[in-house]
C-alpha cells in the first residue's frame, strides 16, 4: 500500500465523496417525508437533528470501519477540515440571517460527544442504533416518541452501511 503521502488525490477523492454524503439532504428529506403526523415532536427540530446525525454518522464511520488502517488518520483530517469549513459558512450565514452566533462545529463537536457517551453507557445494545435512536429521540425534545426514535435509529443505520460500503468499494477497509 502507499503511504498517505503518495496517495493524497485519492484521500482528497474519497474526503469529497464522504463530505458530500454527509451533507447532502436527500434523505433526510425522505425520512422526514415519512415521519408519521403523529409523532409528538416538533419536526423543524428533527430535521435539524437528523442533518447533525448523519455528519456525525459518517465521522464515526470512517473512524470506526477504517479500524487500524493507515489512511484512517489522513482521511479523517480531511473529513473533519472540510465540516468545519462548511460548518464556519454555516454559522457566518445564520449570522447574517438572524444575527445571532452559533457555532455549529461546536455543537457538531457536542452532539459527537453525546452520542460516543450514549453508546458508552449501553455497551449490552445489540447494535450501535439500539443506542443511538434513544439519544436522538432525547435530544429532539421527546425520549418517548417511538417514530422520532426510529427516525433516528434509520439515518444512523442508512449512514453507517453506506460508508461502510463506499469504503469496502475502493478497497480501503
């Protein structure tokens, strides 16, 4: 295998394809489009959430499936750079729009944290989403709303198998 070095174009190619999943809406779009009316939630709060999930869905994806491979570290750095550029636009938008800071790299960072605890405390989960539905349910505003939890529960699940697959793909993993 090449060092990270040699095999920068491809890194900067594979950093592009995963930032651009991570932040594209379509399915978010299509969860919400299916989000039964009624879930007692309020539904601006679960698209806004759901958008957060899958960035940190992919994040966690390629830390978790690149494993001890050599390029994880490089990819990562790249992934992340490139989240928080988007994330600074973001936050200088919202500024100008309704002028009020937010920094959403911040509660990007934040929500990773909660969501790494939450599956820290249920080590038992048959799977990473029996956690993680929960937690986004809790963070949406309503922990005993089964179609928000699912709703979570779905996007971490769709996230994660498509980096998985993308990375199986070009051979990394």
């Amino acid at each position: 295998m090449k060092n990270p070095e040699e095999k920068s174009p491809e890194i900067k190619k594979i950093r592009d394809d995963l930032f651009d999943f991570a932040v594209d809406r379509e399915d978010i779009k299509w969860l919400m489009d299916r989000l039964p009316e009624e879930a007692r939630i309020k539904r601006s709060t679960v698209e806004y959430e759901l958008q957060i999930l899958k960035i940190i869905s992919v994040g966690w994806s390629i830390s978790y499936y690149l494993g001890n491979n050599p390029l994880k570290n490089p990819i990562l750095e790249l992934f992340w750079m490139a989240i928080y550029q988007f994330s600074r636009h973001l936050s200088t938008t919202t500024h100008l729009m309704i002028g009020q800071d937010i920094d959403y790299f911040q509660i990007l960072k934040d929500r990773l944290d909660m969501y790494v605890n939450a599956l820290a405390q249920n080590p038992d989960a048959p799977e990473p989403a029996a956690a993680i539905g929960p937690e986004f349910a809790r963070t949406c505003g309503n922990i005993d709303d089964i179609f928000t939890l699912m709703t979570g529960s779905k996007m971490f699940i769709s996230a994660t198998g498509i980096v998985r697959k993308y990375l199986e793909t070009i051979k990394l993993r």
